[in-house]
C-alpha cells in the first residue's frame, strides 16, 4: 500500500518511522510520502488560509493549495487513483470494519486540515471519506491520521507476526477482548486465573468468551446488540 499525507506539519507524522508502521515501511509493505501543504503556496507569506465567508472565529483552509497538491500527487501514479480521506470531527465513525475496508486499497492520501477545517468545495471535489476517530475535537487531523494509518497498517499482509492476532481483536467479531496474563504467576497477591495455567484449552476458550461478554456488557452494551450471540452466549449474560 502507498499512503500520502498532506499537512501543514510535516513533523506530526514522524512517528510513522517507528514500531509497526515503521516496520512495515521498511519491508516494503507500506510505502508513506509526507508533503508540505505549503509547496502548493505561490505567495510570498506561503498562506494556506482565510478568514471564513459568513463569519465566525478561527481560520479556514484556501481550496488552491489543497488542489495543487491532489492534482499533482494524483498525477504521481499514472492509471490509478488514489483513495481521499479527510479526517474530519465532522466524518463519519472511524472502525475497525473500515480499517479493514481501507486496508484493501492500493493507495490513500490523507488531507490533514487545520483551523476550522478545509474550504468545502475542494473536499467535495476531492474527498472519498470524511472520517471522525471519535467524539471530541483536535487541533488538526494529522493525529486522526497518525491513527488511521496504524489501525490500517497492522491489517496489511505479513504486517503481524501472527494473523490470527488481527483475527482475536477487540470489535472483530464485535465484543471487546477478554483480559490478559503473563507471568508471574501471583504478582502483589493476585494469581492468574486457574483455568488459563490448566492447559485445557477448550475451557480457555470458553473462559475467554466469557469475560469478553460481562466485559462488553458493562463497559459497551451497545456493542451486545448487533453481536453474533449463541444461546451459551445469552446464559452468560443472564447469569
Ligand atoms: Cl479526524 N480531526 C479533528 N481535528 N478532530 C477530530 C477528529 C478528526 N476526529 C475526532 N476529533
């Protein structure tokens, strides 16, 4: 996959050099072009931004550089297209359903705004997914894409060592995950559930499910409504 990302601070996507996404990047896995929004500036201030039609504070976004740079970053991979994403308070959920949708292209570029966002009509025209990673509001969206980037990147092929891990993940199959252990056995007096140290592997599995449910139904019981449940599911909640 190759992910582009266009921003005012080039910098806030530096950690994409490290751990996993890093990794990935250097397998060749993941290929990732950060570009300087102000590139596509021809005045002499380097401006990407104005005051917004129809008043109100802050700042908004100018359509010309945000166009500049699609068009030639569009234009950097002849016969194909890249996927737009603009993070955005105002998106769409972020999931792990559409990270796994994402993780599916060949090639996305991210458009970090700033202020109180980017001009609406060069969105428009440009952007496939407007993208919120939740309810509260950033600074820019170069953090929402630090975000989507590693939920993404982890999904691509060879990326985890062991796939079943992506497989096990809180939210994919719609409960969240059952607590872990490692040793020590007892640590400050508090011993690792019996059954996980029994080497049954059935009853682990079963224990498993079950702290993944009473977790999902105290702490996300909208998560319980849409879940695939069994009837040994259902006996566990109602206990
Ligand atoms: Cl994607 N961007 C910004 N600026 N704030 C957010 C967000 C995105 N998602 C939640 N809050």
């Amino acid at each position: 996959m190759r992910a582009d990302v266009v921003t005012i601070f080039p910098a806030y996507l530096e950690p994409l050099g490290l751990s996993l996404v890093g990794k990935a990047r250097e397998r060749g896995t993941l290929e990732v072009r950060t570009h300087d929004l102000r590139a596509w500036t021809s005045d002499v201030h380097r401006t990407v931004d104005d005051a917004p039609y129809g008043g109100g504070p802050g700042m908004v976004m100018r359509p010309e550089p945000w166009d500049a740079a699609l068009t030639e970053i569009a234009a950097s991979r002849p016969g194909s297209r890249p996927r737009v994403v603009v993070p955005t308070p105002a998106g769409v959920p972020f999931s792990q359903r559409r990270a796994q949708e994402l993780a599916r292209e060949p090639w996305l570029v991210f458009c970090c705004g700033r202020y109180e966002g980017i001009d609406a009509r060069v969105v428009d025209a440009w952007a496939d997914d407007e993208i919120s990673i939740g309810d509260y509001v950033l600074a820019g969206g170069e953090v929402a894409t630090l975000v989507i980037l590693e939920a993404v990147a982890r999904l691509l092929p060879g990326v985890l060592g062991n796939s079943a891990s992506a497989e096990d993940d809180s939210f994919s199959d719609g409960l969240l995950e059952a607590p872990v252990y490692t040793r020590p056995p007892v640590w400050r007096g508090a011993e690792v559930p019996a059954v996980l140290r029994s080497g049954d592997h059935g009853a682990v599995d079963r224990w498993r499910r079950a702290e993944s449910l009473r977790r999902t139904l105290h702490r996300r019981p909208d998560l319980l409504a849409a879940a695939d449940l069994s009837a040994a599911d259902r006996a566990v909640l109602d206990a």
